[in-house]
C-alpha cells in the first residue's frame, strides 16, 4: 500500500472507528458504507477489506463478504 497522507491516514482510521462502532451497535449496513468510505482512500488496504467483508456477512450479504474477502486474501495470504 502507498504511503499515506498524515491527513489521508487519519481520515483512514476515523472511518475504521466509526465502521467498527457502527458494527458493535448493531448497525453492519451503516458500518459496510464507512469501511467502503475508507477504501475510496486506501483501495489495497488489508484491514478495511476484511472489516468490510465482515460488516457484509453480519450484514447478510455473503456473497459479496466472499468476494472482498478473497481480494483481502490476495493482499495477505497468510
């Protein structure tokens, strides 16, 4: 992943909080909408790829919780 922006990565971990929050209230849809905010910022970006996939699945959207899990995979096999 480029490096970011301090202004860029600070955005980036404003939108990981909030997705996160978003997600322990009870709201995955809500959530999946910030952590696709933060990948507009960092496309290649290993942790909001698999909160999203996990917002998608809580959000019963196991398709596309498949998919972005799988980009994610490819990022970081292991």
């Amino acid at each position: 992943m480029p490096k970011l922006s301090p202004h860029k990565a600070h955005q980036l971990q404003d939108l990981l909080a909030q997705g996160l929050s978003l997600l322990q209230g009870g709201d995955p849809q809500g959530a999946c909408f910030s952590y696709e905010a933060a990948l507009a910022i960092a496309p290649r970006h290993f942790e909001t790829l698999h909160l999203l996939g996990i917002a998608y699945a809580a959000a019963g959207q196991s398709e596309r919780a498949c998919e972005v899990f799988k980009q994610a995979l490819s990022l970081e096999p292991g």
